[in-house]
C-alpha cells in the first residue's frame, strides 16, 4: 500500500476523480473519524493529509485548478508581467530602505565590515 503522502488528493479520500461533492464530503468524514489524532489509533499526519485533499477538492476554483495541473500547492497563477513588475517593485522598496538606513547612519552588516 503506497503511503498517504504519495498517493493523489482523490486517492487520499478513496474517491473516483469523477466524484460528486456530496460523495467527497462523506467520504471525508469517515476518514476524519478514522484517522482523529484524539481516537487511540488516530494518526496526526494522515489527517492533515485527508483535510488537505478535502480543502481543494470541496472547493470548486481549487478542484479545477488541481484537475487541469495536478498541483495541489495552488499558487495562483501569475502573469509573467505581473511577476516583473512586482520583482522590480521589490526592488525599488529594498534600495530605498537601504539608502534611508545609510542616511539615518545605521549601517547593514554588509556595509559595515565592507
């Protein structure tokens, strides 16, 4: 049997990938009284892994998500654009905090055994 940690997120609550909601919240519940870190046989780690899978796959946007890619992390999706801009952005703001702490005569570390 492979471990909860290598299987996908429909495998991890025991669902067909075609599964309703309604087939996905029972099963997680029944896998929730089975695995509850509070029952004698309970294990901490197969839980968060079966919450984990029920939080994207009772969601409809993160099901889709994770339907079309197979990333269950769900980082949103960026513009390629977007991402630039706010890398330059955060860039802009590091050298002005830089510059304000130089004029302030608080030296950074870097600058100080430079």
């Amino acid at each position: 049997r492979p471990k909860v940690s290598d299987m996908n997120l429909y495998e991890r609550l025991n669902v067909a990938a075609d599964a309703t909601s309604e087939a996905i919240k029972k099963s997680y519940r029944a896998l929730a009284r089975k695995h509850h870190p509070d029952k004698p046989d309970g294990d901490t780690d197969t839980m968060q892994e079966v919450q984990h899978a029920y939080s994207v796959l009772s969601d409809e946007d993160k099901r889709a998500h994770y339907d079309r890619t197979g990333d269950d992390n769900l980082r949103p999706e960026q513009d390629p654009v977007d991402a630039v801009l706010t890398g330059l952005f955060t860039e802009i703001v590091k050298g002005a905090l830089e510059q304000e702490r130089t004029f302030a005569g608080v030296a950074t570390p870097s600058k100080r055994y430079a």
